[in-house]
C-alpha cells in the first residue's frame, strides 16, 4: 500500500448539494429483521470529498446506495439541491437522473461483458451526454483518454481488460453524464495498488473540477489521502463524524481508534486533551 498524505480542498459550503436526513432501513421482519442504517444524516457540498468509513457489514454501502435512489429509505428523507430526490415515487427523475451517478465496488459485474469500453461509454453518452459536445465516438474517446485508457484498450471487452481498467471504464461511464455527484463505493478494493494510486490521482483531478465525491471505504489509507470530511460508521449509525485530520489525530472513540491503528505503517499515538 502507497503511503498516503492527506489532501485538502477548503471548507464545505454552507449550503449541502446532497443531504440525507434521518433514514433508516431494515431488511427482513421480525427475529430475522436486520437494521442496515439507523436514523443516519449526512451532507455532501458541491466540490467536497466526503468519506463514509466503516467495517464489512456497517452499512456504508446501504447508505450509498440510497443516496443513489437505488435502495429507498424506510424513513427519513434525502434531498438533492433542497428537493427530495424522489417524485411520484421514483428517484432522480428526468434531467436529475445523470446529476448523481454511482461507481460500483466490483467493475467486472457493472459492465456489459459483451460490449468493448468505448461502446458501454458510447451508449452513457448517447442516453445522458451533452448533444452539443460532439459524435458520442470522440467524446467516449476523450473521457476514457482522460481516464488513461487509450484507443486501443478501448476496443477490448471487459475480461480483456485489467481490474483497474475496468474500474477506469466505469468512471468515464459515470462522468459521461456530466453528474454533480459521484458516489464511489469501494472503488479501490478489487484492484491492485499500482491501480489504486492511478484511480486516486483521477479522482483529485476531478476534485479539482468542482464535482463532488462520497467516497465509500473499509480503508482508511484511502479515505485521509482523499477527503475533507469523514464519517465513520458502525452497525447502521455514525458513531463519529469531522474534518478527516482532526478524527484520524484526534479520534474519540474506540471504534474509529481501532480503524485507523489498523492502518499499514501507522501507529496511533493518543495525545492528551
């Protein structure tokens, strides 16, 4: 694992660009009923790296998911831009569909396996792209160039084509969009260090964008290189919540002591208030 320095991009806005408020959802009834997220709230501003950390089994993912509208809440409510993200009883519709889009933990089983990458991007960008930015084929081009995919790569299907690629090709296809979100959860889990640092480094490029990004990880060496913001979460709720710096020099509770002991390279040093 690459040792890691945090980054910083300024202070959140007042105003959130995303906000989850109080939601909650269980899976199952009765004595096999399971609380996946427990009256959570959390906000995401415009530009802002925001970590949500936790062990397998935390419901982090749960929790993303319903910031995507893909998982709707028992209760509580999520709002984009003040508004609720639902209408008639579906998420994110019509033009609010590409403003938030999700980048799954495993790239293999997100993509078409029978379509090339610059097909499964084409296609994102016919159904949500800009029709004034250009022919779908130079623009896919572009986005997977940035992405550090060249033409030739782009040509191959999706078992030809390494972890890391294949999570890259995901991201263009979630920025074909052009979306104000991204929620990413467990972006660099299935991919291997080199990879990792590579998708990282895109990441702070589109920081640098102005897009915003919910990071999901069980790794904390990920979550301080990237993030502002961190929450860490633990059997459906947040047990801790700040600026990344101030929790990883300055966590209180044992929990998030224990994550972040669990670094490589790190040893935590307990500093008297």
């Amino acid at each position: 694992m690459p040792v890691f320095t945090p980054t910083f991009w300024g202070s959140p806005v007042a105003e959130a660009l995303i906000e989850a408020k109080d939601v909650s959802v269980t899976f199952g009834s009765g004595s096999r009923a399971v609380h996946a997220v427990k009256g959570v709230s959390l906000e995401i501003a415009a530009g802002e790296a925001v970590g949500i950390v936790g062990e397998s089994g935390s419901g982090k993912s749960t929790l993303a998911r319903i910031l995507a509208g893909l998982q709707k809440p028992d209760t509580g409510e999520v709002l984009f831009e003040g508004q609720s993200i639902y209408e008639r009883g579906k998420a994110y519709r019509g033009d609010k569909r590409r403003l938030v889009q999700m980048v799954f933990q495993d790239p293999y089983g997100s993509l078409n396996p029978r379509m090339t990458a610059l097909s499964t991007v084409a296609e994102a960008v016919r159904v949500h792209g800009d029709k004034s930015e250009g022919d779908p084929k130079d623009v896919s081009l572009k986005l997977l160039a940035r992405m550090g995919i060249s033409e030739r790569d782009g040509g191959k299907k999706p078992r030809q084509l390494s972890g890391g690629q294949r999570q890259r090709v995901s991201v263009a296809r979630a920025l074909s969009a052009n979306p104000a979100v991204l929620l990413a959860d467990e972006p660099t889990s299935a991919i291997d260090q080199s990879a990792q640092a590579q998708l990282l480094n895109l990441f702070r490029g589109l920081l640098n964008d102005g897009l915003s990004i919910a990071l999901v990880s069980h790794d904390l060496g990920v979550i301080h290189y990237l993030t502002s913001r961190v929450y860490v979460m633990k059997d459906g709720v947040f047990v801790e919540s700040g600026p990344t710096q101030q929790i990883f020099d300055h966590p209180r509770e044992a929990y998030t002591q224990q994550l972040i002991a669990s670094i490589p390279g790190r040893s935590l040093r307990q500093e008297s208030a």
